[in-house]
C-alpha cells in the first residue's frame, strides 16, 4: 500500500461498508460540488487495487476520479481529495510525492499497464437490490414479478445469498436477458463486460457473456489479507469462496499474468471433468498449486461444494488438500481420476 491509496482510505468518511465486488461504499461527498442535492444512500463509492490503483465513482452526481501508481495526481482526484477533507498543504505534498514516483521509479514505465475497455451492461440493467424493493413493494409488472421470482428460487436452489455479489437484472429481451441473472464483471471499478446466467428452464444457452480475452473474474474482490488466491472456472465458483475465475477451463498469457502479479501462492481448484485436467497441466507448467478436495460424488465444483458443506468447510477442504509439487501433483491425479 503506498501513502497515498493509504491517505485516501484513511480519510473516508467513517459511515461506510464494502459491498461483495469490492466497492467500499460510502455517502458521497462530491455530489453538493457539483449541483446536486447531498447523497444519503451511500452512492459514492470507491475501489482499490492490488497494483495501488485508487478509483472513486459517485452513482449519484456522476463524478469519477481514479489515481494510477506512477502517474500525476489528476486535477479530479485532488479534488475528491478535498471534498473527503484531507487539507490542502497535505494534497499538495502528495502530488510533489506522485511526481516523485513518475520520475524516478523506472519499475512503473517498464510495466506494462493491462487494462480492459469499459463495455455496456444490458438497456435497463438495474441492481438486483432495486429490483427487489419494488418486487417486495408489488411494483413491478406481472412478468417482472414472475421473473424476479423465478430468478430468487434459482438463487436459493444454488445456495447463493442475493447478496453474495453485486448482482443485477435487465427485463430487455436480447438474448434473453430478461431470463438471466447479471454478474457485472469490474476491472479498478469499471464495468468491462458482463455474464448473463439463464434462470429458467430453458434450452437456450446457460450463460451469456461478453468480456475481453484476458479478463479475470472477482480481482477486484480480493480479499488482500489471504496469502494465497484461488482459481477457478465458473464465476459461481469464484463469488462463493472469493477467489478468481477464468471463465473457462483454459488459462491464457494475460490471466497468467494477472493471477501471477497478485503475488501470492496461487491455488488452481479445478471442476470435476475433461476439460480439468488441461487446467492442471496448465498449473504445473506455471508452478502454481493444485488442490484436490475430496468431495463426494455429484459434487463437480466449487460452487457445488458451497452448496453442499457450506463456505468454511469447502475453503477448508481446499487448503487441506492443496500440493505444490509437480510430482505430488501427478500421483493425486492419477488417484483422483
Ligand atoms: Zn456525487
């Protein structure tokens, strides 16, 4: 953590909560700047990661500010700076600092920076908490209803909490995205792309989904006190035990890079199937790790394990079972499967 993702986080205002894609959110205090009325519905909302990016987005007034490590201080980013009552004298020593870093840090101009284009979300995607306030309220249209309701049942036939993840919702018809479940995908608090799970029963594809090549699952969740992070392949899986997902079973040059820059021991729990045993091949080849729960037969991944033993127990029956040698790996494969 540098001084100023530091000095920033500790000077946010103290009514605040993180919500589970990692926004820590907050009543934002530029909206009054900018011709709107004071926000009382925690809409101001910042994110932080790994490589020290700082990005604040308010959903109220619109403003946006982010501060990338080796690079200036933006006019914007002083500016929330102020509205979050850090003193003048101390913004502008950050800014002499964040010069500093830009000049003289080679480190940061060799690195090469990868970063996602923001994609749209759907026409009329909504946060699944406001849907579920006019849902409880009786607000929405007979099919909006029917399909709120449709989409709670297969939430809770999973075992995931609405809750779980910043989950939202679209009643456009385009592919059938009014039959899905939204999982925005952020990269340093942009939406870049999005899967749409299908809720009902239905022949159509399961998912949906537009993203980048490249892009990996839940970084920005990262819970940055674990010294290990875990892979996995479905979305369902890396929201249920906060790791990563890929997003398939194949694991390409910049994901590698990516799960590689965390800097941590990198756990790859692969599904039950044909397609895992690439993964694994994968793993040893980066020297990364490879858990092998034991869990019984049905249970093909993690989101399945969640749903059957709960999170503690399934994060615990990974950690137990996880082995770093290629030579271990080989021999549990083997038993495994
Ligand atoms: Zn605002």
């Amino acid at each position: 953590m540098n001084l100023i993702q530091n000095t920033i986080l500790t000077s946010l205002p103290a009514n605040r909560k993180k919500t589970p894609s990692g926004w820590i959110s907050f009543n934002a205090p530029c909206c009054v700047y900018n011709g709107e009325t004071a926000d009382k519905k925690k809409r101001g909302g910042l994110m932080t990661s790994a490589d020290g990016t700082v990005s604040y987005h308010c959903f109220n007034c619109g403003f946006k500010a982010s501060y990338v490590i080796g690079r200036k201080l933006t006019f914007k980013m002083r500016q929330f700076m102020g509205y979050i009552g850090i003193p003048d004298d101390t913004i502008k020593k950050l800014a002499i600092e964040a010069l500093r870093e830009e000049e003289s840090d080679i480190k940061y101009e060799k690195k090469k920076f990868i970063t996602f284009n923001r994609k749209n979300l759907p026409n009329n995607t909504k946060p699944l908490a406001t849907w579920l306030e006019k849902y409880t309220t009786g607000t929405l249209s007979d099919t909006e209803q029917k399909s709120i309701d449709n989409m709670l049942t297969y939430l809770s036939s999973r075992g995931i909490g609405p809750d779980w993840y910043d989950f939202m919702y679209s009643s456009s018809k385009v592919w059938d995205v009014h039959q899905r479940l939204l999982i925005p995908f952020y990269w340093k608090g942009d939406v870049v792309g999005f899967t749409g799970r299908m809720f009902e029963e239905s022949e159509g594809v399961k998912y949906y989904t537009d993203v980048w090549p490249g892009y990996v699952f839940n970084m920005d969740a990262q819970d940055w006190t674990r010294k290990f992070v875990l892979v996995t392949e479905g979305p369902f899986d890396a929201i249920t035990v906060s790791g990563v997902s890929i997003l398939g079973s194949e694991i390409n040059d910049t994901q590698r890079e990516l799960i590689d820059g965390l800097g941590r021991q990198v756990i790859v729990v692969p599904d039950r199937d044909a397609p895992g045993e690439k993964l694994i091949n994968q793993a040893t080849e980066f020297g990364w790790s490879v858990a092998f729960p034991q869990w019984e037969d049905g249970v093909d991944d993690v989101a399945d394990a969640v749903l059957k033993y709960g999170r503690l127990f399934t994060i615990q029956s990974i950690l137990k079972t996880t082995e770093s040698s290629k030579l271990k790996i080989d021999l549990k494969r083997k038993m495994y499967g």
